[in-house]
C-alpha cells in the first residue's frame, strides 16, 4: 500500500504540471534569475543576465562601462598612518603559484589599510576644550559653573568622597569604568564610579601603601604592611604573596600579565598573575622606591631617584636599560603619556621638563614652577595635570611645547594631594587626596572614540569573560621587553666590528679538554695501565685533528685578506727596490706554528 500511495502521489503532481503548467507561463518568468523547474519530466532552464544591485558608493554614467567610487578620497596621511610597510618584491619568488598567492595578499593587506583609514573619517566625535569669551579666563572658571553648563549625565560625574581613613591612593580600571581606592589606614573600597554601584567595601586593619586593579575589574591587589594581597570584587582575599615584601608602589602590565612592584629596600619585582610566578626579582641599588611609573609602549618600568636620574628595567635584566639624568636635584614625580612618546618629570628644583623616551633626548619643554610638583599626569589628549601641593593646575598642549602663562583650570581640592589619575575615555580626573576622593570635569582630557574589542567602558558580563581568554592567548612573553619593541621584527645581523672579533679569536684558540667515561671494567678484561693508555691516545689524536683545522682556518682567513700586488687599485705604501740600507731594518722573527 506504501508503494501504490507514493506512485499515485507522483502522478498526481506531474498531472498537475502539465495542465496548470504551458510553456506560456514559462516566458513570463523571464524577469527573474536563473531558474531551474521541471515540467514533463524535462529540465528547463530560463535564463537572464539580472544586473546585480550596485553598492550606494559605486555609480555608472549613461555610455561607461567602469564604475566610479563616489566615496571622499582618503588623505595621504592618514593612509600612511595605517600602511603596513613596503610590498614584497617578488623577484625572489621562484614558483608561479606563491608568487600569485603573495599578490593576492598584497591586495588583501591594500584594502585592510584602505578600510581602517576610511574609519577614520567616520569617527564624529571630537574632543571640546572651553572657549573663553572675550575679557575671561578659563582657569578661573570653577567646577560648579563648568557643571552648571554640560549636560545631566556629565554634570554627575562631579562628586566629592569625605573619607577619614586617609591618605588615599587611587586606580581606574583600563576601560575607565570602575574606581579603587585604598586608604593608608586600611580602608579599601572598590565601585562603578560611574553609576555608584559598590563593589565591596573593607578595612584590612593594616597600612595599605599602594592599590591596583588586574587584568580585569573583578581582581585588585593591595600593597600592604608587610606583602601584597590580591582580593576578588567582593573582598573575599584570594592570595597572600609573601615574595612581595614591604612594597610600596605598583603597576599591572596588561599586555603581558604581570604585576610589577618596587619595595623599601630598593628590590623590583614582576608577578605573571596567569601562573603565579615570580619572573623577576632583584635590587636595583637604588635606595627606598618611591616614583615608579611604567611605560604603556613596551612595558619598561620607569624609577626615579634621588639623584634625579631616570633608569628603565625589564624583568630579564639586572642591569638597567638606559639611563636618563633629568634633574640636577632628587625627583619628586615622573608619568609617561599613554603612546609612549613622552616622559614628564619633576623635580625639588620646581621644574618640570618634558623629554622624548623613544630617542631619549631633550628636553623638549622646560617650565618653571613657583613650588616643586609632588604630582604629574597626562591625559589621553595630552593635558598636563600638575599639583603643587593642595593645588591641582591643568595645562593644554603643554607636551607639546606650547608656552601658557596661565592655566587650562584650576582647583583647590581642600588637603594635600596623594594621587592623580586621569579616567581613560572620559573627561574627568581622579583626584585622591588626605581626607577622601575629588572627581573633576576636565573638558577635552579623554579620548571621545573608543574601540570596544580594546577597552568597552559598556562591557557585559559575558563581553568581559570573551576578552579575558582572547588576553590570555595573545599574552606577550617577558622576555620580550625592551626599550624597542620594533626589534623582533628584525634580523640579527652581524656588526663589522663582531665579524673581526670573531676572526680574530680563532688564532688565540685553544685545544677543548677531552672528557671520556670509559665503561665499566670487567674482571680479567685489560688493566688500568691500557685503558690509561687508550685515552691519551684518543686525546691525542683529537688534539692534532684541531690543531689542523685551526691551521687550515688561519690560511683561509689570511689568503681572504691578502692584497695582491699586481692590482690596478694597489698602491703601495713604500718602495719596493732594494736599497743599501735594507740591512739595517729588522729582520722578521720566525716563529714556530
């Protein structure tokens, strides 16, 4: 019954076919793409060249054949801002197959440039500075007027934290969103400054010199009395590291998932949070540290000192990698921008100058202040934040060389100030002081375009947990900090002066110990007088087999050098007839080879 139900099926819609369907209702559908239908058991394909539908960039004038781009051009300097270097020569490719392979991706890598400087021009938002009116002055502008004319949601984003647990320092986490706080009498608290939603809130019942936050916002470390903590988002503690003694500043190297740290003792030392190994540990004879600031370019720690010097470290070396002599007084702080352009320091000489890491020349700028800065920071858009004490005076372009004789703003926060921080991708600056927490409004100091797969200040949960594992696989070894990054990308090529060396070494070579474990003696099998025997002919042997090749060595090298005297290029340097006084020049020592 199965069968004769599906054959009566098939036959019925092939009948249907044939008398619903002619080929007269076949031409109508002419209008439309490649179709395929079958009717009478025949295939029919009805075909049509169907114009496909144009991007809204492109258009074709009446009588042309090629499209025109109607986009805006892109500026020369922005494309040269996202080239990637020069194009393969491929002259040097042999097969035709990779040769076309290496032009496709040529067009690839044209395009991703193409497609990211375009971008570009379409990020709107730009940063706003205050304007003053005629007869004004910005810096004598105050919060609450500033405050009074931005919007609602910027208006409250200016607040004021009375703590009596003080002094405190302060950490934003890396997209900006969330604040922690860390009081030297024991207070810790850490919320979403933004909506003031707390974390948690706690009193460690011990000193707490510095605080920061790890590679996410839900993990914070705690310098404290005698080692460093690290305590999740509801202050549970969930590590004690004791190798971190008596610290008292510290910075998170996201990129590569380390916790640096410099101690009373004048020790440095850098955490992997990810295994929770030490990579490097030892003493910088340098004294108690107290100004350490670290490079967000290439993840080089910068110390200062009392002898107004600036070194640079990296975990696997135990020497410095450069030294910068900034002033001729001990520092009192130091900050680098967040390219890694530009190093800010000052002084107890009230001077503040500003240098170029990368070349590690200048100073660039110079500026003289009425008291010795005990703070400096700089702003994603290059405003500089100096505080004198219980001031707080902000200066715009200052980097960059421009003279100001008067402030961008100015503000008196009440108590001396123990820490600065600009808030990444917002207009505000962090200011912790002796008796609690200013936020500030601070047009034009952040950065208005963000890229969420770097820093999401609007991050979900689950957004959080995928970039978490994407940092933990993209994770940069240790050893690959150095003061030029550019470097693995090089080759290492042999100086002049390192070939010489390694030629000249070879004629003050000597012959290697021979160590040879002999095996075990059995009994009635030779005695010790053969085998003594047996190795020093061994040893021997290989001795002339070196010495041999050492000789043959030098007579390449010197045939290699020798200049032949019949050259049209040889000059020589004196006369080569004889004279009569050639017998009284020395003659030449022979000696045995």
């Amino acid at each position: 019954m199965g069968e004769d139900e599906g054959t009566t099926k098939k036959k019925a819609t092939k009948r249907y076919f044939q008398e619903v369907v002619d080929e007269s209702e076949v031409k109508k559908i002419k209008h439309k793409p490649k179709i395929k239908q079958e009717f009478k058991g025949e295939i029919i394909k009805v075909e049509q060249n169907v114009q496909k539908p144009l991007k809204p960039h492109l258009k074709r004038k009446k009588g042309q054949q090629k499209y025109e781009d109607k986009r805006p051009n892109i500026p020369k300097h922005i494309l040269e801002k996202y080239n990637r270097g020069e194009n393969v020569e491929e002259a040097g490719i042999k097969t035709k197959y990779f040769k076309e392979k290496q032009q496709r991706k040529e067009v690839y890598l044209e395009y991703a440039t193409e497609q990211a400087a375009r971008t570009e021009l379409l990020l709107t938002e730009q940063q706003g500075f205050i304007e003053a009116d005629e007869g004004e002055v910005t810096a004598e502008y105050r919060q609450e007027e500033i405050a009074e004319n931005v919007d609602i949601q910027s208006a409250s984003k200016l607040f004021k934290l009375n703590l009596d647990f003080g002094p405190y320092s302060m950490r934003y986490s890396k997209n900006g969103r969330h604040l922690l706080l860390g009081g030297r009498k024991g207070h810790v608290t850490s919320f979403d400054w933004v909506t003031k939603k707390m974390h948690c809130e706690m009193n460690v019942m011990e000193e707490v010199a510095d605080v920061s936050f790890l590679h996410v916002h839900t993990m914070f470390a705690c310098a404290q009395k005698d080692h460093v903590y690290i305590y999740d988002n509801q202050g549970t503690e969930l590590h004690c590291i004791k190798r971190m003694y008596r610290v008292n500043r510290m910075e998170f190297l996201p990129y590569h998932f380390l916790l640096a740290t410099g101690n009373k003792d004048g020790y440095l030392s850098w955490l992997d949070v990810s295994i929770g190994e030490l990579v490097g540990n030892y003493g910088t004879k340098l004294g108690e540290i107290r100004i350490m600031r670290q490079n967000p370019s290439n993840g080089v720690l910068c110390v200062g000192g009392g002898k107004g010097v600036v070194s640079m470290w990296s975990p696997k070396v135990r020497e410095p990698l450069a030294k910068l002599l900034c002033h001729p007084t001990p520092m009192s702080a130091l900050t680098v921008d967040h390219k890694g352009q530009h190093l800010i320091t000052a002084g107890l000489d009230r001077k503040v100058k500003v240098w170029d890491i990368r070349a590690l020349s200048g100073p660039l700028a110079e500026y003289q202040l009425r008291l010795p800065a005990n703070q400096v920071e700089v702003s994603q858009k290059g405003v500089l934040s100096i505080c004198q004490g219980n001031y707080v005076e902000l200066y715009h372009n200052l980097i960059m060389g421009e003279t100001a004789s008067r402030p961008y703003l100015r503000k008196h926060c009440g108590s001396f100030v123990h820490g600065l921080r600009f808030c990444p991708y917002e207009d505000i600056l962090g200011v912790s002081t002796a008796n609690g927490f200013q936020s500030l409004l601070v047009p034009g100091s952040g950065e208005p375009n963000y890229d969420a797969l770097e820093d999401n200040p609007m991050q979900t949960k689950s957004q959080r947990r995928e970039h978490e594992v994407h940092s933990l696989l993209e994770k940069i070894p240790a050893e690959l900090i150095t003061l030029d990054p550019n470097e693995i990308a090089t080759v290492d090529e042999p100086t002049l002066q390192e070939k010489i060396d390694a030629k000249r070494s070879i004629f003050f070579l000597k012959p290697p110990e021979i160590q040879m474990n002999s095996r075990r003696k059995m009994k009635g099998k030779g005695g010790s007088a053969n085998a003594a025997r047996n190795k020093q002919i061994v040893k021997d042997q290989k001795r002339k087999e070196f010495i041999a090749d050492v000789r043959e060595a030098k007579k390449k090298i010197i045939a290699a050098h020798k200049v032949e005297e019949g050259g049209d290029d040889f000059i020589p340097l004196e006369d080569t007839k004889p004279s009569v006084l050639d017998r009284f020049k020395p003659k030449p020592l022979k000696r045995k080879t």
